[in-house]
C-alpha cells in the first residue's frame, strides 16, 4: 500500500493569508484537499512583511481555520514567496569537459549551473529561490533534453534564475516559525500557481500566466513546457478598487463588491466600466512592454492565462484579449476535495491556485532530513531539480 502524506502550502499574500492541507496517497493524480483556512493579512505591503508580528497572527489564524475544517493538526507546509522583491533572470554558464572519452556527467552539468548562478549579476541583498535551465549547447550546437551521457568539450547552459530579497525570505520564513510552523521549502508563487492553471499543452504550445494579486501583478512566460521569464509589478486589484472609490465617491467596501460585479446598478455602467478600464490597460501595458523586451509580444499560442482575486473582475477576459491579441482564459477551479463538500464551497476562485500549487510542488520534494528556517535557505538552492521535474512535459 503506497504511504500516505499530509502536504501543507501556505501563501501568505498581501490581502489574505490562505492555507491549504492535503493528503497524497502515492499514487498518480492530484493531492487530496482535507481542509483550507484563509485570514485577513496584515503587517505585508506590495507582498513583503512590514509588520512581523501581525503577520505571525495572520499565519496562526489561517492554520486553525485549516485544521479545524480538517481536523489535522499541521506541523510543516511548503510556503510561497512574491512579491515586488521577485524577480527571473536568464544567465549562461558554461563548464570544460574534463573527462578524457568526453563524455558529458550529472556533475558537469551541475557545475554549468553553479556558473549560471555566479554570473547573475546585481545579487547583492537577494537569495537564489530556483535555478531553472532553459537551453543546452555542447561545442556550439543546440541541444534537446539532459545533456547527461552526451559528447563534447564543452558545455554551456542557459537557466532562468528565480530570485527573491534575503530579508524578504528571512521575514517570512520567520513569520511561519512563529505561527508554529515548521518551514519545509519555498517556491516563487507564479510557479506555484502555473501547477495548477496550465496544461501541459499550454506549456508546452508558449503562454503567459497573470497572477493579479491585492497590489502584485505577477507573470510568468512558459515556451517548450518550462518558464523562460517571470516578472512582479506594484500594481494590483487594489487600484482598482481604489480607483472605484474615488470616481464614485463611495466606500472601499461597496467599491469592491462593485469591482467583482456585486452591485453598482445605480451608477452609469460607462462611466464605471471607464475607470475598470483605465487601470486595467495600465496592467495589460506592463505585460505587454515585458513580452515586447523579451521578444514574445504576440506569439505566445496559448495566450494568456489569468489567476488571483483580481480575475474575478466582470470583463477583464475580454479586456485581456483584446488588450494583448492573444488568445485570454480564466482557468476553472478542478482541485481533487477528497468529498469534503464544506472545503469545496470555500474554494470559489483562482486565488487559491498558488496554496494548493505548493502542495503539488511538495510531492516531488521529498525531505532529506533537513527542518527548521535555518535549514531551508540552503534546502533552496537545491530544490530546482525537483521543481524541473514538475515542469518537464
């Protein structure tokens, strides 16, 4: 009988800290969702911590929401890290075949990463989250797949490089502990979302995903099944909000349930769909200026993917397509509940894809004996074998 495992991801973003717990039997298919817990955030600021203590008492209160709907006591979770502090980088690195048949091994190939890694420049004040190659060369020429048990002089690797602010890291990591929680691993939250908004063929055709949090815009590229380029802007649903309040004159409250069409029949339906408008083309203009900088500005096939609270907002498909002419999809919520209908009812949005993306992330990272926050910023930068295997097709 395959071994059961309980696999916990929290994300702990700027407006809601959410939690999800889940049971992994061994066998092929999705995590089991037991339970899910979801707190006011506070003490976070554009997705980084500015108050460590209510932060601690976010955590806390999204965990006992989760474990009573559960009725597990957790001990352990995956946590996600975003915000404006996150970053993707392409670097290349190369290694000198040593070996007198030429033969190409696992340890070369390793060393052309490290080199990757010491070619990132403007590192100072940041930790390395994944080291994620995107293309081999042997002696010049392009290689398809591992390049381990090929032939050549030399290697050279080109990887994107995940990385996030140290004390970014160090804070939230330091949040989780406090809450009680021991800190397993991190993952950058657009990768943690794309394990559960994109297909397979989505990945692999080239699309981007748009992960519209409170006041992050998060994207990340996919071509050939893996992440070439990922991106976080200081802007979000909250402006939007924001933006309502101020041209209506009404509460931020009434203002967000406006926002996600609850209401507003009252005001003229132009001058409200204007201001939605407004911010959105000022969030679709930095997609597109970072498509346009890396040289995918209209050809990605799959198009674009949207996740987060902000997808909930009336028309913003429609908006995206046009915006971006490209192909533009809301993912549907498909998580395996485990019959629990109550957990069911509470998942209602894609704002839960990165907590549960963590759980998928966690049946692939095994443990290796390591535990505590101390142990997870080295558990980090070894960790991208295991997130390459989830993004391989």
């Amino acid at each position: 009988m395959p071994s059961k495992r309980i696999i916990t991801g929290v994300d702990i973003g700027t407006n809601t800290v959410r939690v999800v717990i889940t049971e992994y039997t061994g066998t092929l298919g999705l995590p089991h969702i037991l339970g899910v817990g979801k707190a006011e955030s506070r003490g976070l600021r554009h997705g980084y911590i500015t108050n460590i203590a209510d932060t601690v008492r976010s955590v806390r209160a999204a965990v006992e929401e989760a474990e009573k709907t559960s009725g597990i006591r957790i001990r352990e979770a995956y946590l996600s890290v975003g915000g404006v502090g996150l970053e993707g980088v392409q670097t290349t690195g190369a290694a000198i075949i040593s070996r007198a048949d030429s033969e190409i091994g696992d340890n070369d190939v390793e060393r052309a990463h490290r080199a990757c890694e010491q070619n990132l420049t403007n590192s100072a004040n940041k930790k390395i989250l994944h080291t994620i190659p995107v293309e081999y060369t042997i002696d010049g020429k392009r290689v398809y797949g591992r390049p381990s048990g090929m032939r050549g002089l030399k290697l050279e690797a080109k990887c994107l490089i995940i990385t996030c602010l140290d004390q970014h890291l160090n804070d939230m990591i330091r949040a989780v502990e406090e809450a009680g929680i021991e800190p397993i691993d991190a993952c950058a939250s657009p990768i943690a979302a794309s394990f559960v908004a994109l297909t397979k063929a989505q990945k692999m055709a080239g699309c981007i995903l748009a992960n519209i949090g409170a006041e992050t815009l998060s994207i990340v590229v996919y071509e050939e099944g893996i992440p070439v380029s990922l991106e976080v802007f200081p802007i979000g649903s909250t402006d939007i909000t924001n933006d309502i309040a101020l041209g209506l004159k009404i509460p931020l409250e009434e203002a967000e349930a406006i926002k996600l069409g609850h209401g507003g029949h009252q005001f003229p339906k132009r001058k409200l769909n204007d201001i939605i408008l407004s911010r959105l083309e000022d969030m679709f203009n930095l997609v597109i200026a970072h498509l346009k900088k890396i040289g995918k500005h209209e050809l990605l096939p799959a198009g674009i993917i949207l996740t987060g609270g902000g997808s909930g907002i009336e028309t913003i498909e429609d908006f995206a397509r046009v915006a971006m002419r490209l192909p533009s999809k809301i993912p549907l919520i498909n998580f395996d509940f485990a019959s629990n209908q109550k957990t069911k009812k509470q998942i209602k949005d894609t704002s839960w894809f990165v907590a549960y993306g963590l759980a998928i992330w966690g049946v692939t990272n095994d443990r290796t004996g390591l535990s505590g926050g101390d142990q997870i910023l080295a558990r980090i930068k070894e960790s991208f074998g295991n997130l390459v295997k989830q993004l391989l097709p």
